[in-house]
C-alpha cells in the first residue's frame, strides 16, 4: 500500500474504533432501558401510583408511599445539603485562601469517593442510635451528607467559570463585597448552581445502602419525620429478594419510574442549560 | 531590525540634501553666466529651475504622506521643518534664475566698467546656505545658531553694492540699465542669505523644540 | 463629603453641582499622590509615584506593557484591597482626603471614584436600565422615581440614550461592543462619583466606537476628572490636558500633553513616543 493510502486508512480505522467504543457506552444504556421498560410497564398502573402496598401474599397494591418517601428524602437532602454545599462553594471560590482552600477540596474529593454504605453506618451511628430508632431525619441527613461535597465542588467550578470582570466591575462601583458575591456573581452562575444541584439529586435519587440503615423503609404512610420512611430503591430492593411473582413485578415498576425520574431530571438539566449562552463578557 | 519609519524619514532627508546641492549649483551657475558673460550657461540654469520645483512637490508630498503616519516629538519637528526648508530652497532657487536672468541680458550688452564685490557676497550667501544644511545634516544646533548673524555681513554688503552702483549711474547714465540688473541681482544674493538665515532658524526648532523666529538678531546669543 | 460612612442614601442623592468651568482651576486637586510605591509579595511594581491630578482635566497614563500605569491607576481607587499579595504604600488623597486612612472605608472610596475596564463587563443577567442602576440599587437606593432619573441622566451623559431608550428593558448583551462600552460607562456614572477611571476604555473597538467613546470623555470633562490609561498616543493627543509616563514602575515625566507629544524633557519619553523602544 502506498503511504497516502497507509495513512487514510490509520484515518479510517481510528474514526471506526472511537465510533465503535462510543456505542459500546450507549449499549449498556440501550438495555436497561429495554429490560426495565419490558419488564415494569404492565405493573404500572394507576393502583401502583396511588395504593400502599398489601400485606404479604396479597396481590395488588401500590407503592404511593414509597414514591413520596423518595421525594420527601430528596427535599429533606436538598434542604440541608444545598445551603451547605452552595455556600461552602462560595467560600471556595470567592473568599478561599490558597493553602486552607486546597485542603478543603482535598478533603471533599475524598469525600465524594467514599462508599455510600459507609455514609449509612456512619449516620446510623450519630442519629439512628441517639434517636433510638430509624427515621427520614436520618435518611435526609445520609443523603445531605453524600451530595455537600458534590456540590460543594460543581458550586465552586461554576462560580469560577463567572469571568473575573464583573466582580471587579461590581466592586468599582462600591458594591460591598457579600452583596456583589450574592447579587452579581452569584446571580450569573444561578443556572450552573442550580444544574449541579439537580443532578447531584439525581443521583442520591437511587442510593439504597445508606437508607437501609437511616430510613430503613415502611410499609405504611410515616406520621412524622421522625418515624422510617418508605423510598423506592428500599421497596425494590425488598420487593426484589422476595419469592412472590406480584412483588417481583411491582419492583419492575418500581425500577421504571425511578429510572424515569431520574432521566426526568437530567433531560430537564439539559433543557435548562440549553437555554442558557453564556455570552462572555 | 531598522525601524521602517526611520527609513522613510531618511528618505526625507536624502531628497531635501539633493534638492540643496542643486539649488546651490543653481546658484553658482548663475553667477558664473554672470562673471563669464556665458548666454547658454544662463539659459540652462533657467530651465534647470524646473526640477527645483519638482523637488519641492516630491518633498512636500513624501512629507504629508509621513504626517498620515502621526509622528511626534522630534520626528513631529523634523517633517514639518523638512517642509519649510524645502520651501526655502524653492525659493532659492527662484533667486539663481532671476540672477541667470539678468547674466542673461547683461551677456548681450557691453560690459560694465565698475568694481563691485558681487562674487564675494556670492560665496558668503552660499556659505551661509551650505553651513545651514550641514547643521540639519548633523542636528547641530550652535552651527545652526551662528549662521544667523552673518546676514547682518551680506546686508551690509547690499548696501555698500547698491551705493556704489547708484553713484556710477549719476556718473554714466548710459550704463544705468546695466547697473539696475546689477543691482537685481545683489537683491537676489541678499535673498538668498535670508532664505539660508530661515533654514538655520528651521534647525534650532528641530534641535531645541524653540522657535527663534521673528526674534531680534540681538537677542540670539546661545541658549 | 468625607471617606467615613455616612447613610449611603444621603451620599448617593444628593445631587451633584454642575462645576462652573472656572471653578475647575480653584478645585482643590482631585489626586495627590506622594512616594507611592505598590509591591506584589517579592516584585515591586511601582516605586515612589508622585504627582497631582487636576480637577474637571483629562490625564493619560502612558508606558509601555508592565511598566506599572493599570496598577497605578488601580490604586487611586483601592483595588488593591482585593489583593492579598499587594502591599501599597505612601500617601494618595483624594480631594485632599486620604483615601488609605485607617477611617477610610475603600467601599466610600470606590464610590466617589469609579472605573471602566478595557472588556467592557455589562451584567448578563440584567437588562440596560437594571446594570445603569445596579451601582444604586445594590448600595440600598430603591426609590423608583430617583433610578428612573439617574437612568435617563447617566445614559445621556454617556451618550447612549437615544439608541437605548426605546429598549432600557432588553438584555444588556444584546448590544454592541461600542454600546457595551458606554453603558458601563453610564453605569459608572450613575452612582454620581467625582472621579472617573478608565483603563484602555476603547482599546477593543473599533475606530468609529473609539471616536465616540472620546468625544463622551472631552463632553464628561467638564464635571468630572478623568484618568485614561491608553497605549494609544494619538488618543492620548488627541484627548488629554496631561500626560504622565511611567516605565519600568516609575514616572518619568509629567507635564502638558502638548509638551510630551512635541518636545518631551526626558529621552526615555522621547524615545517612546516615537516608538522607539527596545
């Protein structure tokens, strides 16, 4: 083969192999989709949505508790952990010496690789055990503690990413300091904060290890915060390892809409950001 | 790596030293025709007064074009005083015709019978004039600053001309159209000392940024 | 006026006097630096600056890249706060006020001098008339009638009202670079300060934008003073009442425009102005 012809097809092939592994990430995606979807529409129905469920060996019923258990977790998450994560961003980014900021993204990145499991135990141990019993206190506390240091850190990307010009604009006008922060830099990364919040809830959306240990999972409607509390990964994963056929079916369903909520959330996240062009300034 | 700029400004000064050595040879040729009685020498200068003019616009338009180019401070000064020098030499030029001029008519009559010092005025105008551009040449402002007086000397002269030439026409009035072209011509030569005292003035601004013009001769002692 | 905290409110409505243009020569100078020397940790950037600015004039920084003018001009209304590795010394006051005393809050000084960068920096987030009036809102000025005004006012003084006025609600991004420029302008102008900095205004336009952005400061000059850092010296020329070089951190001369751009003292400023540097 002469060069021109060695060279084009190095070309060719490179472009086939990179197309080839590009699929290969989709295909696992492919098939989730398939197998939940197949398997979880015919026990999605209107029962599913609004029933609790039945006693064991019953067929029937409904996982509406568990449906709003997950939301309730998130929004307890999101309550304690946004504010945290969002702020300690802000520290990063605007006010952060060199060396104490190093330590501190240090510290999250290591947070951020440890095992959710761990997270359980760990809160298991600090407010399960002093408040004598499971509750979804616990389980939004588990939760809040995985998503700080992921926010924590996508805060602090999407505030650096705000071009310095306008906080020395905003300051050249007298602006004190917290208020050009919150006013002017924060407002132009809102949509960044906001985007990196949805998707770190996206995320804890299906964490089962830690609830296992925090939330514990329930049967019935929670009366108050402080009791266990239902949430889908939790009614899968019992649901799953049970020898009842309906159960198993009812945990396909229940593997489809947290699958859907959680694709709900990275669709609208695209959406969003969509809309968005940062112009540079 | 020579500045472009620098070039042009060079350029600018090549052209103004070959317009001077032809205004000076205008000059001296003139006043040869006028010594040697030569007609064809006279008319030749005459027509040679054409590319002085040429100069001129050659000068003044490479000038404008280096303005476009917003100078300043020295380089500001030196294009500006390019112009006027260029100007000055026009004229000097236009004198050596008159002067070739009247070597021209008085080549045609008798000559005349009387002793005036025309060519030493000659040489003291052309020395100012030559003394003018070396100190361009070379940015010296004190050779600049010690023409100027001398045009006290070629105005004398002037006078001591026009004196000795209007008491031999009150002796012979037949020679009185003669000697009125004489007399043109010591005008001329006085001119020219002007013209030489004005681009010495022109380098001081471009040495000291100082403009000594229309000063009195009395005040003009070094800086 | 002092450099204490006064209510923000009173500061900011008190409506400015038009200066009479005589009075410009009986103002007290705007600036009086003495030995200023600014260091950042180990390299010292400027070293013992001294010089008076004027009241209602135009002064240009000139110098080449690194010689110390934005750093300069940057203190006159303390940015340096901002940077913990800047160590400023010597004396700058303002209007005979020192703006580095102890009392002397740099969020009062940044008020009364305000500044406009090279990259003009509209707020994405806000429409036109929100970034005029952003200086005042977020300074605790929330009377409409009064922003309504000092929007209007600003945008004419900058030049931009009758292109804008019909739109004060679009985004600000929407407009041009020029555009941008002079609303940052406007919006400097809004808080009503005495001094206005500007660092390389005009250096990303273009040449029409450039015109109108020095037309607005030879217009703003008759009630404010001016200080414009440039690279451009026939914009220095064509538009100051002064002109100050500095290199390598130190100011080398400091005189009438005219007399630095025909026949400069120094031959350092000589040989820079006729570009030939390095």
């Amino acid at each position: 083969m002469t060069t021109h012809h060695w060279r084009k097809f190095k070309n060719v092939a490179m472009q086939a192999i990179t197309f080839a592994c590009a699929l290969l990430v989709i295909l696992p995606l492919a098939l989730v989709f398939y197998h939940v979807v197949k398997s979880g529409i015919g026990a999605v129905n209107w029962d599913f949505f609004t029933k609790l469920p039945k006693p064991v060996g019953e067929a029937g019923g409904g996982m509406v508790n568990a449906i709003v258990g997950t939301f309730a977790l998130l929004g307890l998450a999101a309550f304690i952990g946004v504010p945290v994560g969002v702020l300690g961003g802000v520290y990063l980014s605007e006010y952060g010496g060199r060396r104490v900021s190093w330590w501190i993204r240090f510290m999250a990145d290591i947070l951020n690789g440890v095992p959710s499991i761990i997270w359980g135990i760990v809160v298991y141990a600090l407010v399960v055990v002093p408040m004598k019993g499971f509750s979804a206190w616990a389980g939004g506390i588990v939760l809040a503690m995985i998503i700080v240091p992921l926010i924590m850190r996508t805060s602090e990307e999407v505030l650096q990413l705000v071009p310095n010009g306008y906080r020395e604009a905003a300051l050249a006008l007298g602006i004190v300091r917290w208020r050009a922060i919150v006013q002017i830099v924060g407002r132009t990364a809102l949509k960044g904060i906001v985007t990196g919040v949805l998707l770190a809830l996206a995320r804890v959306a299906g964490e089962t290890a830690p609830l296992l240990f925090t939330a514990f999972g329930n049967r019935f409607w929670a009366h108050s915060l402080s009791q266990p509390i239902a949430a889908l990964p939790l009614q899968i994963f019992s649901y799953a390892i049970s020898p009842y056929d309906d159960w198993h079916r009812q945990a396909w369903a229940g593997a489809l809409v947290l699958l859907l909520l959680v694709t709900l959330i990275n669709v609208s996240v695209r959406v969003l950001t969509r809309e968005r062009f940062v112009k540079s300034a | 790596m020579e500045h472009h700029f620098d070039l042009e400004l060079n350029e600018l000064k090549q052209k103004l030293l070959a317009m001077a050595s032809h205004a000076e040879a205008a000059v001296n040729d003139a006043m040869r025709a006028l010594a040697e009685r030569d007609y064809d020498l006279a008319l030749r200068v005459k027509a040679n007064d054409r590319l002085l003019d040429e100069f001129e616009i050659e000068v003044d338009d490479l000038a404008i074009h280096l303005l476009a180019k917003a100078p300043l401070a020295s380089d500001l000064r030196l294009v500006t005083v390019a112009m006027k020098i260029s100007q000055n030499l026009e004229r000097v030029g236009d004198e050596a015709t008159k002067i070739a001029k009247r070597a021209r008519d008085l080549s045609q009559e008798p000559p005349l019978k009387v002793t005036v010092d025309l060519r030493r005025m000659a040489q003291l105008a052309l020395n100012m004039l030559k003394s003018a551009l070396d100190s361009f040449v070379h940015r010296d402002s004190a050779a600049a600053r010690a023409v100027i007086p001398l045009d006290k000397e070629v105005d004398g002269l002037n006078k001591e001309i026009n004196r000795a030439l209007a008491r031999h026409m009150a002796e012979n009035p037949a020679a009185i159209t003669r000697c009125l072209n004489l007399i043109i011509v010591s005008k001329s030569l006085e001119r020219i000392a002007d013209h030489a005292t004005n681009v010495a003035e022109e380098v001081v601004y471009l040495c000291e940024a100082l403009d000594i013009r229309h000063t009195p001769k009395t005040q003009l002692s070094n800086p | 006026m002092n450099l204490i905290r006064t209510s923000a409110e009173e500061n900011l409505r008190a409506e400015r006097q038009p200066a009479p243009a005589s009075a410009a020569a009986l103002k007290p100078p705007a600036f009086t630096v003495k030995n200023l020397s600014i260091s950042f940790g180990q390299r010292q950037v400027l070293k013992s600056v001294s010089m008076e600015i004027r009241a209602c004039t135009v002064t240009a920084i000139i110098g080449p890249s690194g010689c110390g003018k934005s750093t300069f001009l940057r203190a006159l209304n303390r940015m340096h706060d901002l940077v913990p590795e800047a160590r400023v010394q010597g004396d700058v006051r303002l209007f005979g006020e020192d703006s580095y005393a102890k009392e002397a809050e740099p969020v009062v000084v940044r008020r009364r001098v305000g500044m406009v960068f090279q990259k003009s920096n509209p707020f994405p987030t806000m429409s036109i008339a929100d970034n005029v009036t952003v200086g005042l809102r977020l300074n605790g000025i929330r009377a409409r009638s009064l922003l309504t005004e000092r929007t209007e006012q600003a945008l004419r003084m900058a030049a931009l009202w009758e292109e804008v006025k019909d739109r004060l609600d679009a985004q600000a991004i929407s407009l041009s670079g020029g555009q941008q420029q002079r609303l940052c302008i406007a919006r400097a102008l809004a808080v009503q300060p005495q001094v206005v900095l500007m660092d390389e205004p005009a250096s990303a336009l273009d040449p029409l934008a450039t015109a109108k952005i020095e037309d607005l400061i030879l217009e703003l000059k008759r009630d404010y003073t001016i200080v414009i850092v440039t690279h451009n010296m026939q914009q220095a020329a064509r538009m100051s009442d002064e002109t100050a070089f500095f290199y390598l951190g130190e100011l080398i001369e400091f005189g009438p425009t005219n007399r630095i751009f025909t026949r400069p003292k120094e031959k350092r400023t000589e040989d820079y102005v006729t570009g030939r540097f390095g």
